[in-house]
C-alpha cells in the first residue's frame, strides 16, 4: 500500500512539473495548424487565452523566485516563443515580414535572464518551430522558403551568444567588483576595530563562531565610534566656524596616520594614508602638543589636501590615551584669524570626548563579547544538565566546545584511579576508529600530566608533536599544530579528560582556554552525576547479591514481555526456581556459605538465559526467569539444563569451622503463557504452583503446569519433568571440611530414568517427609522420607492445594538483606 502510494504521489509531482511544458508544446502544435489552415475564431481564442494565462502565471513565478531553476527558465521561454510566432503569423501570415525581428528580441531576453541550458534549449525550439511553420505553410500552396529560414536559424543563434556572452560577462565583471569593494570595506572596519583595541588577535586566527561574533560586535562597535567622533567634529566645526575638522589615527607601527572620521566641505582633500611624520602632523607627534598656526600664505601645501590649500589658520592637536600617543586632531578654517585660548581649549575638549567615546566602545565590546560567552556557557550547562548518561554527557560537551572555538578533533578520556588506566572513551574527527576504545597505563604524557597537575596542557595549546605525547607514543592524535587537554575533576578527584585539536595556529587564546575550562569543569560535575544516577538505577533495579534483576525491576519487565506476548500472539514461559533444602545449608555452615550458593545459582541462570531472556532474585533462594517466544517444551529443556548444571557444581566457601564444600539442587516449576494465564498475576500463581508439586514429588525436579493443577482433585497431577539427576529422596550432600577424608557414599543406586510420559499418572505419588534430626544439620543421604536401600514409603495423596500448605507449613529462612558483594564475582566451580 505504501508503495503505491508513493508511485501516485511522485505520479502527480511529475505530471505537474511537466504540465507547463506540455501546454506549450500543444499550443506550439497549434501554431503550426493554424499555418496549414487558419483555426476557427473560437478556437483560436481559447488558445489564446490558455497562452497568455500559462506566460502571466509561469512569468510571475519565475519574478519571485530568488534563485529560479533552469525548468522553469525554459517554460517561460518556451510559451515567449510560441506566442511571439503566433504574433508574427497573425500580423503578417507569414515569417518573412518585418515582424519576424521581434523573435529575436524574444530569444536575445531569453538568453539575458535564463540559465546557458535552457537558452540554447529554447533557441533550438524556435529554430524547429520555425522548420515546422514554413513546412506547414507549404501545404497551403505557399513555396517554402528554406533560403530564407537558414539566416533566420543563424540571426537566432547569434543573438542568443553574443546576448548571453556580453550580458553575463558584464554581470560577473560587477560582481567581482562589489565583491572586491566589500572586501576592502571589511578589511577597513576589522583595521579600524584593531586600531580602536575592538579585536584582540586576527581574525584568521580566531574559529569561526568567535570569528562571527567579534566581526559582529566590531562592526556595531565602529559605528558607534564613527558616530559619535563625528557628532563631536561636527559641533565643533559649526561652533568655531572650521572649513575642516578631521581625526587621523595611528597605526600599531607608528608609521601612518589614516582619517578615522572627518567634517569638511572640501572637495579636494586626499584620503590618505599620511605619514607620521610629514608637516603639521610631524609637528604635532614630535612635540606632544598643539601646534598652532595662523596667516598662512595662499597656496600653502599641507599633507591632507590636494594641491594648494584654500585655508590660514591651522591647528593640530596629538591625541593621547593613557598616556600613549593614538593619534592627531586637525582643524583649520579659511578666515585668517588665529585660534584662541578659549578655542583650543574646546578643541582639545572634543579630543578628549572622542578618546571617550572610543574607550566607552570597547568596554562595551568587551561586556557583549562577555555576554555571548556567557551565552554559549549557558548552553553548554543546559545541554550537560540535560544529559544523564556518560555518553550523552561527553556528546554535549564535545558540541558546546565546537560551539565555543574552532575544534577539529575531541577525545574524552576516562580515568580509573584504582587501576591507574585511562580509556579513550569517545573520540570526534579524525581518528575514531583507531583510538575509540584504547586503553593505556599513567605515563608522562598530556593526559597523565593534566590528571597529575590539575591544569591545562600545553601551554597557550601550542603542539609540537615531535616533543611532545598527548596519550602515548603508540596511541597518538591527528597531527595539528593546536591542542589543548583540560582536566575533568571534581571534588580533587580525577575523572578524566577533554582533548580538543584545531588545525588553526593559536586556536586556544587566553579567553578561549578560561571559557573552556569552565566547560570542562561544568562537564566533570555532569559526568559524575552521570555516574551516580547509573549506580541509583543499578541499586533500584539490581539485586546486591547476584547482580540480577529486583523484584520491582522484574514485574515491570514482566508487564512489558507480557503486553508484547499478547499483541503479538507469541508464547512466554515463566520458570520459577528455588534451592532444596536450604534452610539447612544456612543453618549447618551459616549464612556466608548460603551466600555462596545463592550467587553460584545466580550465575548458572545467567550464563543459561538468551539475551531475551529476563532473570531476578524475587527472594531469599527464589529465583524467576522470563522467556520470550518459549513454549512448555523449551521451557522444560532450559529448566533441565539449569537443574542439571546446578547439580553438578560444586562450592567452595569458608565456613565457621574451616574451607568447605557443599553441593545443592533445585526444584523448579513452569508456566507458558496463554494456557496457563493472560495476567502476570496468574503465571506466576500458576508456575509456584507447579513449583510446589516438583516440591512434594521428592524435589529435584522440573513440573510444568497443566489445568488439572486448579482442578482441586484430590490426587496431584503427574509431573511433566524430566527423571532427576540423583534419586528423588536424596537431599544435597551435606558439606564437610577441607580436611577431612571424603566419606564413604551412603546413597543407593540411582532407578533407571524414563521419560516421563512413560510414567502413569498415578505412579508418581508424592513422597513421605520426615522430620529433620534434632540438632538442626543436614540430614544424611538417603534419610529424606525414603527408607535404606531406596525403597519409598507409600504417601497419601495431596491436591495443590494441600501441598502448598504442607510446604509453607515447614520452616523457611528468613529472607535477609544482600550483603553488597560485587556482582561480578563467581564462585569457583568444579563439575
């Protein structure tokens, strides 16, 4: 369905965008029979209409497009061309009359605004649209002129590349050069920005962020200068009555002076530069004070006008900041009247106010360019606030250093203090394959360094390669002339490190390291938040001892495999598992060596479940295992293999009277789902229950459920388990010390196993239980409710029901908390 869907909807786009051409071709037809035949009137004026509405609307579209295709260029040259050839016809009925000239105004327009394809496109349809008229025509009895078409095709094509050649030459000539204009324009402003102590470094030298943002704020910022210097100049021009008033500002060299603003209505004032030391300007920086003169004879030359000067008075006065020489204020006026004291001393205060306005510009400067870095802080604190995993927290951080300089390569390292190793944990750029993943021990390197010393390395991000090591000499960067490595520590706790590269020289200024070192730290803080919220999941959804799944974890897993088992119609079994004998184990060799068992249990449900597969500790020794798309017989297999593989192994703890070893086996029962329930609550009830049977049938032994099990019958069912690996009235061996020589076997043979649907149902009664011997210690083999020699004693049959009762009848240890003991950990097992 999607597929055809999609063959209509691209059906559709391509019928639209083949629509205006295919109405001029029509109209083009039309054309051409109009010639062979004249059409009726009707006829002729719905095609008419139909043109001029195609041109009007196809026109108007390509006028607002910015940047137009060349499909629709050639739809609009198209339908030019078809009307101007019914034009010609209909004015002079054929296309040797003095109207045919205005086709190739029509192509030479065309050739202006179109792209070179659809200009010679169109050039060709007028070329064939005329072949075909003149053929048309001579239907009608006319000869045909093909001597008269060849100069026609050939006009055509001259028009069409001289028009397109000359128009689009001069098009690229005033583009190149307003772009050279505009170049030098912001060359000009980023000089005047360095020259009013706007911009720190070059640009070049700065990332692009940076670079944008300083470019943006020197801009505003010479403006305001320029604005201001000029208000200043101007009152002071019409207050005294100056032809001209002019600041010149000095170069970093001291060697020009070039005109920063200026009020004047002199036509013949040159632009500059000036050298420092040349006339009244020399005058003025060599004495650092005004210089004053009056009467000056006409035709005087001075360095800032061309040719004569029409000026008597002249006054130049050094401007000063910070006691540092900046530039030089010049004034003069045409009437021969000397500047008084009174006038200098305004003059020297407009001086003044322009080396104010300059300075109060770049304390503003500096606080914007503050605020944007303040603003890219921000944005960095929101996105590692927002991050609450390891990786999402080194992805965010790695994104607001590109934010905040030019960055080719990032490395995050992760440091484990105990081991003394370092990981590269994430890298971005070049090398990610090579170095994601690599481990190395704490050396004299970068990374080592800045973990030792808790500062940035290298000095001012200057890399040599060559004597320097950023992670080993193995494991080494992309080559780039600018690295920085920043600690990440918190609490004087090392956690790691970002490792950023850029392949620009002095990438990492002052002002960039002090940003990126609070994004470093701002970065450290999330990650160990990072950390800490994984070890809160862990701690609220594993189990200390075993390192499995909760009980709250595994209901909510429960629910979710459940609604997919039921959406999906696919089976699930629940096994619910649970350590023979027990109470005993803990109540013989102490609560560390049970422990022992309930991790060693734990492991061999691990290592036996599929990725798929949920496993929890629900409590005490019960464990429960999910498994998706597994029906009863799966279910049995994998319960077999657990039970067996259980039986087999043999622990090894230290017990209260010295080392021990001891060996257990399961009773487990099985619930498939839908036969044995929709609801959570229901598996559940209905694999304890066939956990219960496997108990009161001698344990050792897997019970699947079956619907006779709710039946209430006075008799239990058959089980559906496999025989048991020892005899059924066997309990565990009891463990014994280390030292002590291996006792004599006092179990008897084991029965020959058959398969269990070999076995009636009412064969299979459930043993007698006896009592435990006083003491509270492990009964003997071959003493668990079945007399010596492995004969069983008759047992009355129970329902479910009773069996559930006589088991929760007997006593059970008390479930206590897990030790935290690490989850890792194995116990050692022999077969």
């Amino acid at each position: 369905m999607a597929n055809l869907v999609l063959a209509v909807l691209t059906a559709r786009r391509i019928a639209r965008n083949a629509a205006p051409l295919a109405c001029a071709l029509a109209l083009g037809g039309l054309v051409v029979l109009d010639a062979a035949e004249p059409l009726p009137k009707l006829a002729a004026a719905v095609a008419l209409i139909v043109l001029v509405a195609a041109l009007v609307q196809r026109a108007r579209r390509r006028a607002a497009a910015i940047e137009a295709s060349a499909l629709l260029d050639l739809e609009v040259g198209a339908l030019l061309v078809v009307a101007t050839f019914a034009a010609v016809l209909r004015l002079d009925g054929s296309l040797d009359g003095d109207a045919h000239a205005a086709l190739y105004v029509v192509i030479a327009l065309v050739s202006a605004f179109a792209r070179p394809g659809a200009s010679l496109l169109v050039a060709l349809a007028a070329a064939a649209l005329e072949l075909a008229v003149r053929s048309a025509m001579a239907k009608r009895g006319a000869p045909i002129a093909w001597g008269a078409a060849a100069p026609h095709i050939g006009f055509m094509a001259v028009f069409s590349v001289l028009n397109a050649a000359i128009l689009r030459a001069e098009i690229g000539r005033v583009r190149k050069a307003s772009n050279t204009r505009l170049k030098a324009e912001i060359e000009r402003l980023r000089d005047d920005a360095r020259s009013y102590r706007l911009l720190s470094a070059p640009a070049q030298a700065r990332g692009a962020a940076q670079k944008g943002d300083d470019e943006r704020l020197a801009r505003s910022g010479v403006e305001e200068i320029h604005q201001s210097v000029l208000f200043a100049l101007r009152l002071l021009r019409e207050s005294l009555d100056l032809y001209t008033a002019m600041l010149l500002w000095q170069n970093d060299a001291g060697t020009h002076l070039r005109i920063s603003e200026l009020a004047s209505d002199a036509p013949n004032l040159s632009e500059g530069p000036f050298l420092s030391g040349d006339g009244v300007f020399g005058a003025a920086i060599t004495q650092r004070a005004p210089v004053v003169i009056g009467g000056l004879k006409p035709g005087y030359k001075l360095p800032y006008y061309v040719g004569p000067s029409p000026v008597r008075a002249v006054c130049a006065l050094p401007v000063f900041e910070h006691g540092q020489l900046r530039g030089v204020l010049v004034v003069d006026r045409v009437e021969d009247r000397p500047f008084s004291p009174r006038e200098l001393e305004l003059i020297d205060e407009a001086c003044r106010y322009a080396v104010r306005a300059i300075q109060n510009e770049r304390v503003f400067v500096q606080l914007e360019r503050a605020k944007v870095e303040q603003g890219k802080l921000y944005r960095a604190a929101e996105a590692l606030g927002a991050a609450t995993t390891e990786p999402g927290v080194i992805e965010a951080g790695v994104t607001s250093a590109r934010e905040i300089t030019s960055v080719d390569f990032a490395a995050v390292t992760l440091y484990d203090e105990a081991q003394k190793v370092h990981e590269i944990r994430a890298v971005s750029g070049d090398g990610v394959a090579e170095l994601t993943g690599q481990r190395f021990r704490h050396n004299a390197g970068l990374v080592s360094m800045v973990l030792q010393n808790r500062h940035p390395l290298p000095y001012r991000g200057e890399y040599d390669e060559k004597r320097q090591v950023v992670f080993t000499r193995r494991v080494t960067p992309p080559s780039m002339p600018s690295i920085i490595v920043l600690p990440l520590v918190v609490h004087d706790r090392p956690l790691g490190t970002l490792v950023l590269g850029s392949r620009r020289r002095a990438a990492f200024t002052d002002s960039v390291r002090s940003t990126l070192e609070v994004l470093a730290s701002h970065m450290a803080v999330s990650l160990s938040n990072a950390r800490m919220m994984r070890r809160l999941e862990e701690l609220a959804t594993m189990d200390g001892l075993t390192g499995l799944l909760n009980k709250r974890a595994m209901l909510e897993v429960a629910d979710q495999k459940i609604t997919a088992a039921r959406r999906f119609s696919r089976r699930l079994s629940v096994l619910v598992t649970d350590i023979d004998h027990f109470k005993k184990v803990n109540d013989t060799y102490g609560h560390d060596v049970g422990d022992v068992i309930i991790k060693g249990l734990g492991d061999v449900l691990r290592r036996a479940k599929r990725t798929t597969d949920a496993v929890a500790r629900f409590g005490g020794e019960e464990f429960v295992v999910i498994c998706e798309e597994t029906d009863a017989r799966g279910a049995m297999l994998l319960a077999e293999r657990v039970r067996e593989e259980l039986g087999r192994t043999t622990f090894h703890a230290a017990g209260s009277s010295g080392p021990v070893q001891c060996q257990v086996t399961c009773s487990i029962g099985i619930a498939t789902y839908p036969e044995a329930g929709s609801t959570w609550e229901e598996l559940f009830k209905a694999a304890d229950e066939s956990l219960y049977v496997s108990k009161r049938s001698g344990r050792n032994r897997s019970t699947a459920w079956s619907p006779s099990m709710r039946s209430g019958s006075g008799h239990p069912p058959a089980p559906e388990a496999s025989a048991p690996a020892k005899p059924a009235s066997e309990p565990p061996a009891p463990a014994r010390p280390a030292s002590e020589p291996p006792a004599p076997s006092r179990s008897a043979p084991p029965a020959a196993a058959r398969p269990a649907s070999a076995r009636p149902a009412a064969a299979a009664p459930a043993p007698q239980r006896r009592a435990p011997a006083a003491g509270g210690g492990a009964a003997p083999a071959g003493h668990d409710g079945a007399p010596p020699g492995g004969k069983r004693a008759a047992a009355p049959s129970l329902s479910p029901a009773q069996a559930r009762a006589a088991v929760e009848a007997e006593p059970r240890s008390k479930p206590r908390r897990p030790p935290e003991v690490d989850p890792t950990s194995k116990p050692k097992t022999a077969a």
